[in-house]
C-alpha cells in the first residue's frame, strides 16, 4: 500500500515539473504581441502598430514627468475637485469642473458628483488643501496623476495660479 502510494506522488510530481516546464518554455511565446495584434495601452487600444513605435508607446514618460503643456495635451481628461466635509466626518472629492474632455473618452462624472478616489478621511494636523487636479488618460479616462491645490495655487504643477492653469487647458485644446 505504501509503495503505491509512493508511485502515485512520484508520478503526480514528474506531471507537474512537465506542465509547469512547459509554461515556462511557452510564456513568451504566448505574452509577446506580434505585427498587427491589438495592444491596449491605458484602456486604449493601439492596433497595427510596428514592434519599434510599441515599444516606444509602452515605455511612455509618466505623465508626472512632463511639462504643464504636455501633460495637458496628453490628458484625455481633466477634472478639478474641492474637498467638502460629509456628516460621517470624511472630506469629499466633489468635482467643481471639467477643464478638459476629448470627445469620445468614457468618463462617468459630471459637474457636483463625488469622485470617491480622492475622498478621505482627515487626520489631526493633516491638510490636503482645497481639492484636487486629476488627470486621465485614454478612452476610458484612466487616472494617470493628481495633485492638490490651495487657494489659487496648483502645488505639484509648480505652483503655478489656478488661472493660469484653466488658460493652458484652454489653449491646449480643453
């Protein structure tokens, strides 16, 4: 009895260094897209592209790094949110305005909808300031970088006004 069990767990071991091998050999195979196959990137799909510009897509600057101007052009949505305090104590992300929005992009807020990504709630001698600037990327607006304002200053956009910075979306096309 002993013996056949034995045989047993060797046999099911062998099986399993066979299928897991197998996976390993095919993997890459399987995973690396080939000339003309449809990529999504960000939720949008890029199709038909050669092997050079995907790979030049993917590896893509984060959206961080760029300057205002391109952040913007790339942006497929722009949101602006200000933070309003709920009966349960927490801070709401309330969307104020939409400075950017490319036609055909999948966004699902409007003007006065809470965006509950950027709700939180408060800690004693935390201040995340007045709202948030949130930027999307793609068809299906996927968030790509947000960053907080106070008063009438963008902080993580180099403290540039608020002003200013609804003017570049509206030169850049928002």
């Amino acid at each position: 009895m002993l013996q056949k069990f034995f045989s047993g767990l060797g046999f099911g071991a062998g099986f399993f260094v066979a299928v897991v091998s197998l996976g390993w050999f095919l993997t890459p195979v399987l995973l690396t897209p080939h000339e003309g196959q449809t990529v999504y990137f960000g939720g949008s799909p890029v199709s038909g592209i050669s092997e050079g510009v995907r790979e030049a897509h993917v590896k893509q600057t984060p959206l961080y790094d760029l300057p205002i101007e391109k952040q913007i052009e790339r942006a497929s949505v722009i949101v602006v949110t200000r933070f309003e305090a709920a009966i349960d104590g927490r801070k709401r992300a309330v969307v104020a305005e939409i400075l950017k929005r490319d036609p055909g992009v999948r966004f699902h807020y409007e003007v006065g909808d809470e965006y509950p990504s950027a709700s939180y709630y408060p800690k004693e001698a935390e201040d995340r300031g007045d709202g948030t600037v949130v930027f999307f990327e793609g068809i299906s607006a996927d968030r790509r970088y947000s960053t907080t304002y106070r008063g009438d200053r963008v902080s993580g956009l180099g403290d540039i006004p608020m002003k200013l910075f609804r003017d570049k979306c509206t030169q850049t096309g928002g």
